[in-house]
C-alpha cells in the first residue's frame, strides 16, 4: 500500500510536488511514490532526476511507460488511459482544490491516494527544508560558462532578478508582471542592502534588452535553464518573478534568499510565499 503523487509541468512545479510527496511519507508514514507524467509533444519535461532525489519510486516503471509511449514516440494517449485505470483501480483520486492554499487534511489520508495537483505553499513541506534542500543539489556541475557567472557573483554582493514572460504574454490573461514591481523592488532592495551587482535571469532575452532601463545589470544567457537556477540559487539577494522556477532558486538559496522581493497579484497570493519574504501588491500587465 501506498499514496502516488503527480509529477508534472515545469521544474519549479515538479520541486512542489516532490517536496510535497516527501513531506507527506514524512507526516502519514505510508509509503509515497512518484508519477511523472510527461510526453513527446509537451514543452517540459522531468527533471528532477538531474538532482540528488532520494525518492525515485515510481508508480509505473519507466520500461513499462516507454512501451506505453509507443517508445521514441513517447506519446500520451496509453500512458494516459493506464494510469485512469490503475486509479479507477487501487486509488482514492485526491483533486486539489484550492491552488496556493494549505489543505491539512490530505496529509491524514489512511486510504492509499493519488494526489493530483500542484501543492504550491510552503506550509506543507518547510519543517524538511533542510533535507529538501540537499536533495535539490544538481549532480552535474556547473558549464565552463557557467562557472565564469559563479565566479562574478562570489565576487560581490549578488541580486538576482527574474522575469518570465514567453508563456505568460498572451491577448487573454496575461500572466507577466510590468517593470513597475521590478522598479519598486529595487528601490528598497538598495535602500535595505546597499549596494550591489544585478544578475538577470530571463525567459525573453530580448525584451531585457530592449526594455529594461532601471539599472545596470548583467543579463544571463549562453547556459543552460538548470545552470541558470543554480546560479540563480548562489545570488546573496532575490527579487523574483510570480514564476515557480525563481521561488525555488531564492528557497534554496542562503538564508532562503536573503532579501527576497516578491510580486503579490492575481492567484499568486500571500500564501505562496515563505512568510519571511517582502512581498509587493501589483498587478499582472494589461
């Protein structure tokens, strides 16, 4: 007997879920298992495995979901009906129904479950944020290029900066959040540290060129995403983005981040973040 946890989406999201998966063996004491569910065709795939995980139980086999993916092809439509049916079969189906939101009661469940959802509020896993944190060390090291950032960011007192805007720019419901939160967040980050060197970290290399004129900064680019998070991670300060992938570089960091500013709008609510954060109320754009 044991609960499933859904993996799924982008790295920030599959850290909530896995983080959330180990607090719950941790809390109920069953047994928990993974379920990463990704496809040829999807934007993302699993990463959790390029870090030092201790749970890498799976509820289907990866031999057994290479065949349902048609092999190569890794397709969805198998994988998809052999896991409706092993629920159907042998789990109690655990929707979450508020995002952002801590929902005690799923850590109690006696009857094996899967779990599907999100599970993006610190509340459910910090208590093992010391272990979390030395399983979401990468194996690999950091790229020749890579280490030339660590070594500019050693060197000085270090914010990073992220901004997300590519899947979060569209006609209706704009997710990205304006350079006005960017403007204020650095206004009091400098009044609260001091001086410091900028590092940007950013989905739209362009747009910061483009278009940020707040400050000197250095932009990012020529690495990898994980390069990117962990450098992300190494920065002394954070100013992140209503984006899963920067909350978890600025929680992994020292200190949690150190000073950490973070965007308060739409579903990104209070409860998304460690309460120790300074959070600024803004709106996502128009």
């Amino acid at each position: 007997m044991y609960h499933v946890v859904r993996i799924s989406d982008g790295l920030g999201n599959q850290m909530f879920q896995y983080a959330f998966a180990y607090a719950l063996e941790k809390k109920n004491g069953m047994e928990v298992r993974l379920d990463p569910f990704f496809w040829g065709t999807s934007l993302r795939k699993y990463q959790l495995e390029e870090f030092q995980i201790t749970n890498t139980k799976r509820m289907v086999s990866k031999a057994w979901d290479y065949l349902l993916g048609f092999g190569p092809r890794n397709g969805r439509r198998f994988k998809d009906s052999y896991r409706q049916y092993l629920i159907q079969k042998k789990y109690r189906l655990i929707q979450e129904k508020e995002i952002m939101h801590y929902d005690e009661t799923l850590e109690k469940q006696a009857e094996p479950s899967y779990y599907l959802g999100f599970w993006q509020t610190p509340r459910y896993f910090d208590e093992y944020y010391e272990e979390l944190k030395k399983q979401f060390t990468r194996k690999d090291s950091l790229s020749s290029k890579g280490m030339e950032y660590q070594r500019k960011i050693a060197e000085q007192t270090s914010v990073a900066l992220h901004i997300r805007r590519t899947d979060y720019v569209r006609k209706e419901g704009n997710a990205a959040i304006g350079l006005d939160f960017y403007k204020e967040a650095l206004k009091r980050m400098e009044e609260q540290v001091g001086s410091f060197t900028l590092f940007i970290y950013t989905d739209d290399k362009q747009y910061v060129r483009e278009n940020f004129k707040l400050r000197e900064y250095v932009l990012v680019e020529g690495v990898s995403d994980l390069d990117e998070f962990e450098l992300m991670t190494q920065c002394s300060h954070h100013i992140v983005a209503n984006s899963t992938f920067s909350w978890w570089a600025a929680y992994l960091g020292e200190n949690k981040g150190g000073v950490v500013y973070a965007p308060c709008a739409d579903i990104w609510s209070e409860e998304f973040y460690p309460p120790q954060w300074n959070l600024i109320y803004t709106k996502t754009e128009e």
